[in-house]
C-alpha cells in the first residue's frame, strides 16, 4: 500500500519502491508498474531509469518540486522522468526542452495527455530561444548527458528564479571519457563556485546510474 513520503512532497513509498500519483489514471509511460491505493493509482519509479529517483535513493535532502511549482526540465528524452516531475507538479508547468526530434515525438505524444507538460524541441545550450517563453521558474532540472554540461547548466541559470533550486545531473563519461568520475565532479564543483549559486546537496547516483553525480544548487 503506497505511503506518502514525509520528506518529499509529492513522493509515496510502497516497500523498497518510490511512487508518484498518476495525474493520468490508467496511462503507463515507460513500462513502469501501477499500484492503487486507498489514495488513487500510483506510478512505480524506476531508480535504475532515472536520475531523479536515484537521488532520492542515495538520500537526497533538497526537495523542492511543489504541486504548483514552475519547472525547466533540460534534456527531458521521451519523458520518462519529465513525466513523473508532473505527476508531483500536478498543478504547476514542466517545460521540458529536448533536442533529438525522435525524443521529441515522444515527448509530445505525452504533453497530449499531459497538461502541464509544455514540450520545447530544441537546444539546451541556447536558452535565448526558448528563455522568452518560460519566464523564470522555480526549480530547473538538467540532465543532457552532454561534454559541455556545466557550461549548459550555468547558462541556464539566468531562467531560475533567486532563491530558486537547480538540479545539475552530470554524467563523467560525457564530460570526459577518460578522467575518472571524482576528476570530472571536482571539475564542475569549481565551476559551480565561480556561479550565483550555493551548492547545498551532492550525491553518487552508483548503483542506480554508472558514472552519474547529482548536484543541488540555490540560486542566491
Ligand atoms: C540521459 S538522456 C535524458 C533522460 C531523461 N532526462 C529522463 O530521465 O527521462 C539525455 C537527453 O538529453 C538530450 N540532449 C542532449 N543535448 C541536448 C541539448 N543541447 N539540448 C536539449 N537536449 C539535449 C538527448 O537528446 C537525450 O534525450
């Protein structure tokens, strides 16, 4: 039986399983289980199928997702993790930018079912051409597995609002094949520093995510 989480709002227990309310009942996204409880019908979130939930996993504090928070989802693929953001943000926006035209689909064929997911096809490294669009936002979510993934991130942060929080998922193989995950971690730390931002959480997504570190930054 689903157990609403304390600590993360929006966020239910079931075991050893994290869940979010389907905002779509019936609808699947990724294969993933449903469970029903006294509450609704409940979405199984896979840890191993993204990073988010692997930062709660590894014990993440910083939670700052609200039912009506504003979100700028960065490298949102087909919506496997964008999709449970809205689950939790049920009354708030999730603008999600994805630069593959064939994860687009997918990312639109959701956003159908799914009113507050806004999709945006295009380039995370450019928010001059969607920033318009989205104002400023409450919490931004970036997860492109890219070489210049800090450069994105910090160009980004322009779009979150003072005071707001920013999730940087960085994949060490994408920054650098070779150096090891702590190398390419001290890197985007240092470049963290030089920003508006405090980093407030860290954590290694390993087992859930190979190579991955989450960082959690407030906006000053
Ligand atoms: C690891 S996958 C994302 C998985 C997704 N965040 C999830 O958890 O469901 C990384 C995604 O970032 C996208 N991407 C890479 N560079 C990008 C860029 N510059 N702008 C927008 N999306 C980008 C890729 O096409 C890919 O879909």
């Amino acid at each position: 039986m689903p157990v609403r989480s304390t600590e993360w709002e929006g966020v239910y227990t079931d075991g050893p399983w994290l869940l979010t309310r389907n905002l779509v009942p019936g609808a699947v996204v990724y294969g993933e289980g449903l469970v029903h409880g006294r509450d609704g019908e409940f979405r199984r979130w896979d840890a191993n199928r993204s990073k988010l939930a692997a930062y709660l996993k590894r014990g993440g504090q910083v939670w700052p997702f609200r039912g009506r928070s504003s979100v700028l989802y960065l490298g949102a693929g087909s919506g496997t993790t964008a999709s449970h953001v809205s689950d939790v943000c049920a009354d708030g926006t999730v603008a999600a930018v994805e630069i593959s035209p064939r994860s687009f689909r997918g990312l639109l064929a959701l956003s159908e079912k799914r009113p507050n997911l806004i999709p945006i096809l295009g380039d995370a490294a450019k928010p001059e051409s969607y920033g318009a669009r989205i104002g400023s936002v409450d919490v931004l979510y970036q997860d492109v597995a890219q070489r210049d993934q800090d450069g994105i991130f910090l160009r980004n942060l322009d779009l979150l609002r003072s005071g707001g929080i920013g999730f940087l998922m960085v994949k060490s193989r994408s920054a650098d094949v070779s150096a090891s995950p702590a190398t390419v971690f001290d890197s985007t730390k240092r470049a963290l520093a030089h920003a508006r931002v405090d980093l407030v959480d860290f954590r290694y997504l390993e087992p859930f995510q190979a190579d991955h570190g989450a960082f959690v930054v407030r906006k000053s």
